[in-house]
C-alpha cells in the first residue's frame, strides 16, 4: 500500500492512527517493559542504569520506524510504576529515555 501524501491527508486521518501503528506502538511498549523487567532480573540489586531497554528501543524505533516513540514512552512509564517511581520523576524519565531513543535511532540510520 503506496504512503499517503501528508498534504492531502485531512486532520480526521492524522487524528485516527491507523490499527498497524496502534499494534506496533503496543508492541514496541510490551518488549520495552519485558526487556527492563528481565534487566531487573537479571541485573545485580545495585545497578540502577536501564540501558537494555534503550538498546531495545533503539533497535525498534530503526526496525519500525520513528512513528513509535509513543511506544517507548508509554513503556517507559510503566516500567517506571512498577518499579514505585514517583509519577513526576517517571514522566521525566521516560522523557529522556525516549529522547535517547530517538537520538539512538536517528543516529544508527544515519550512520549505515
């Protein structure tokens, strides 16, 4: 199926994310908490830093494209409350991990 022109798209279509986006979106946020719930797991009590799930992110923002950050946020911030963060500090931690997302993913199709 050919993309559709963004100009002649209406407001009700860009409203409206089509049922692929909303899986994918769903998708990318399920493997961004699994992936930082086997971080967790696995990691030694100490560590604090979720980098596998950024990795991951990365890697599913290059495979899916841009249009799935909501994804990483939404993951992030669940990862973040079930984790007991404060909803401030989770909102502004699952900011940055999707900027580092994005950034990441930016990067890695620029660079191949």
């Amino acid at each position: 199926m050919p993309a559709a022109d963004p100009e002649s798209m209406s407001v009700r279509d860009l409203a409206r994310p089509p049922l692929r986006s909303v899986r994918t979106i769903a998708s990318v946020a399920g493997g961004y908490v699994f992936v930082g719930w086997l971080q967790q797991l696995l990691a030694p009590p100490s560590e604090v830093v979720m980098a596998w799930p950024l990795g991951a992110a990365a890697a599913a923002l290059v495979a899916s494209g841009p249009r799935c950050w909501p994804g990483v946020l939404l993951g992030s911030l669940v990862l973040c409350a079930a984790t007991g963060t404060a909803p401030a500090l989770a909102a502004a931690i699952a900011a940055g991990h999707t900027l580092a997302a994005v950034a990441g993913a930016w990067l890695l199709r620029e660079s191949s």
